[in-house]
C-alpha cells in the first residue's frame, strides 16, 4: 500500500531524542505502551502491564517509613513538589495522580546519618511520590530501601538548592516476582552536587530511570549504578543528563553482572550539552560482565552537543566475559579457577560499591554479590560463558 502526504498531512517523524519526548502530568495525554515506543522498545511491557491502569493501587501494598527528615506531605501545587517533576511516561503520570500527599523528605544543615526511606511491598500495586529536598548549603545522605513484592510505580523528585552535596542511594532487594518502574527526575542549583546511585539486586522486571538537570552554574552530577541479574530478570536504567548552567560537570558510570539463561540488563545513558552550557565536562559509560551463556545486556550511550564551547566530553560502553589475561594471571599465582573468576567479579563491581560512602551498607553489598556468585555455581547458572 502507498501512503501519499499533502502539505497538510505532514509524514509523522517519532520522538528519538530524549529532550523532546512529551511530558504531562495528565495520565490521557500519553498512550499505552506497545513496545515499539523508543523509550519501551528494550522493556518487557507485558510484565508492567497493571502499572499502566490509570486507576488507584491496592490498599496497604506498598508502606513507607521515614526515618528523620520527614515533613508534612506534599498536595499537587505545594512546593517543591513539582519544581523539578513532570512525568514523561504513562507509568510516572499514574503515580503522580494516584499519590494525592507526596513523602517531602528535608536534608538542612548536616545530618550526621543518612535519612532512611524504608518501602516494603505487601503484594498487589501501588503508586508513590517522594519529594527530597537538600536545601541551601545542606550536606547530606538520603537512603531508599526497597524490599518485599509488590507492583510499584515510585515517582522520586529531587530538589538540590544552591551550595548543597547531596546523595541518593536507591537499592532495589526485591522479591523475585516484583515489578518496580521507577522514575527519578532531579534539578541541581548553583555550585550544588547531586551524586546519585542506583543499586539493583532483586526483582523480576526493575526499571529504574535518572533525569538529572545541571542547572545552576558551577554544578556537578556523578551518576553510578550497579547491577547483579540472574536468570528471568530484567534489569534496566534509562539514564538522562541535561547539562544547562555553564561549567557544570556530568560524571555517568553504570555496571552490570548477569549470570542464567533470559537474564538481561538495558542501559540506555544521554547526555545532552545546552546552548548556554559553555565549559561543561561530562563523561559516561556503561560495563557490563556476562558470566554465563543464554545472558544479554544492551547498552545504548548517546550524546548531544548544542554548543562548540565545552571542556570536554565523551561516553564509552563495553559489554564482554572474563577477561582470558586476569584469568590466567590469577591461576599462575596459584589461585583455583573458580576463585579467581570469584575475585575478578567483585573487583569488578567493587569499583561502583565503594563510590556509595556509607560502609555498612557497601559491606552488605559486598555479601550479596558473594551470594549470587555462590547461588550460581549451586545452580549452574555459573558455569563459564
């Protein structure tokens, strides 16, 4: 069949770049995903299916307690909810109009401890909206907890006023049938730091997706994920880095193991340099280590440059299996196979560990990793790839 097209009926060019994608807090103004969309083209849509009924959650599924720095709850049109948040996805808009109070979290000052945001899942779907705000010269740590099962839609919004250091630890220790779609969307004040970092471990289909916007002159984003997918599991970061102030400062790395048939990882990174962002500095990449046959992840690094007048800036993406040389430098030393593939894997993701800064937690993380190592070889889910 030929299709002709008038001046009138212009041909229909889809959305590819991330900065022009639709945003809406209206739940109508964005079609059911098919998975043919751009930005649900690598996600199991299937699997989210409930998450895209427009229509309230099951009652108790999902509690969130806070532990210090909570404020009263957030109407929609009480700042700052809404001063860096407007969904792009249908997922996020249902959250947005499903969660009537949002949790306002406070960083001010120096909190000497990280404020805890413990969200279990009871089993059915929910819809949150959590409001963190670091304000004016505040220095401080915000930790997020997921755990238990449930079907979640989590709006994260995040406020970074001028001078502030603040970091985000989101970890994702679910139950395997969970479902976890995740929408974080943060703006950065001047001389302000967000360091933000996503880590991923449990659940069935866990979609986690960071929008940073550099705003304030002189502000910095060190974005990091980790990663562990066993087999079934879908794992997944759609990461977006919008450089607008002058020298500001993008560092994006994301890491990724997968061990067992049909485990998978999507990583998707763009950075895009705006006109009036003379001096930026940005670098990302993506690593991913694939220990077993019947594993696939996908990386997609992309870059825009709207301006000549920049530091520098580049991404990179590698996705392999054991490296034969670390190998072979171990066993030469006398290490047995298996413990030297057992070394090679934490030395490779210990890197994104020890960036989080709070060491209870890192050795936890450390446990974990050693747990799914050993949970694959008793499997056989670790054989070589």
């Amino acid at each position: 069949m030929t299709t002709t097209y008038t001046e009138t009926e212009p041909a229909f060019i889809p959305v590819q770049t991330r900065s022009e994608r639709p945003r809406s807090y209206d739940p109508a103004a964005f079609e059911r995903p098919t998975g043919r969309e751009v930005n649900w083209k690598h996600t199991p849509v299937d699997r989210l299916a409930r998450l895209f009924d427009d229509a309230a959650g099951d009652p108790d599924a999902v509690t969130v307690r806070v532990d210090g720095g909570q404020a009263p709850a957030l109407a929609v049109g009480d700042a700052p909810r809404g001063a860096a948040f407007e969904p792009e996805d249908l997922s996020a808009a249902i959250a947005w109009a499903q969660s009537p109070a949002a949790h306002h979290i406070v960083v001010d000052g120096e909190p000497a401890e990280p404020l805890l945001v413990d969200i279990v899942g009871r089993g059915g779907v929910a819809h949150e909206h959590l409001v963190i705000e670091a304000r004016a010269n505040a220095h401080g740590t915000v930790l997020l907890r997921h755990h238990g099962t449930a079907q979640l839609a989590e709006n994260v919004e995040i406020v970074v006023a001028d001078g502030a250091h603040l970091e985000v630890v989101t970890v994702q220790q679910w139950d395997d049938d969970a479902v976890h779609a995740a929408s974080h969307q943060a703006v950065v004040g001047r001389d302000a730091t967000l360091r933000h970092i996503v880590v991923s471990f449990g659940g069935g289909v866990v979609r986690v997706n960071p929008s940073v916007r550099l705003q304030g002159a002189g502000s910095r984003a060190e974005l990091y994920g980790i990663g562990y997918s066993d087999s079934g599991q879908h794992l997944e970061s759609q990461v977006y880095l919008h450089h607008e102030g002058a020298d500001t400062t993008g560092d994006v790395l994301y890491k990724g193991a997968l061990q067992g048939a049909g485990a998978r990882t999507v990583w998707i990174g763009d950075v895009l340099i705006g006109p009036d962002a003379v001096g930026t500095d940005s670098y990302e990449a993506n690593r991913n280590l694939v220990l077993t046959e019947g594993a696939r992840a996908e990386s997609i690094p992309n870059l825009e440059i709207e301006t000549g007048d920049i530091r520098g800036a580049g991404h990179a993406s590698a996705t392999g299996r054991f490296d034969d040389e670390q190998l072979f430098y171990l066993q030469a030393r006398g290490i047995s196979e298996d413990e030297a593939r057992r070394l090679v894997v934490l030395g490779f993701l210990s890197e994104i560990v020890q960036r989080i800064g709070l060491p209870e937690l890192e050795a936890e993380l450390i446990q974990t990793i050693e747990a799914e190592l050993a949970q694959g070889a008793q499997s056989g889910d670790g054989a070589p790839a």
